[in-house]
C-alpha cells in the first residue's frame, strides 16, 4: 500500500488561511499562527498510518481529528486523506457545515 496523500478541500483551505491571518494579525506577529500550522500539519501526519483516530461523527464516513481548540473534518479512503473543513470548536455547533 501507496502513502495516503493529505488533500485539504478549499474550504479547509480558506478556514485555515482565516484562522492563521487572525492569529497574525492579533498578535502582530506570525510565530504562534507558525506554531498551529505546523501542529496541524504534525497531527494530519499521524492520520497516514492511523486514520482512524479521528472521533466519529454523525456522517458516517466523516471524522474528526482534534487539534487545540479546533477539529479537522475528514474523510479517508486508501489513497488519500480529504480535510472538509477546520472547525474551532469554540463557536457554535448549529453553524457547523462539514461539507
């Protein structure tokens, strides 16, 4: 079996980009939106071999992979992991759209 490869759908993209620029430009420095990266990154990482660490979801394909104060939705078949979208789970649940 192939790596499975890490694909972040454009709206993980541009949650993630949202979220970063914040940390930014609140802090008037990139160092922690550095930090969260690359423990977004670091986490992600450790779904190529354990995918299924994510918590279940109620979308039965969909999991969720905890990192700080935030969820990473995916999906994962043999070839690829698929990153829905970047949830900080302190924000309203009945907003959340995962895909």
């Amino acid at each position: 079996m192939g790596k499975r490869k890490i694909i972040w759908s454009s709206k993980a993209n541009r949650k993630l980009v949202e979220v970063l620029e914040y940390y930014a430009q609140r802090n008037k420095s990139k160092k922690y939106s550095i930090k969260l990266y690359n423990r977004f990154r670091s986490e992600l990482l450790s779904l190529i071999k354990q995918p299924e660490i994510g918590m279940k979801t109620e979308i039965e394909s969909v999991r969720g992979l905890i990192v700080a104060d935030y969820i990473l939705f995916y999906e994962f078949d043999k070839e690829r992991i698929v990153v829905h979208t970047l949830w900080d789970s302190r924000q309203n649940p009945e907003e959340l759209k995962i895909k």
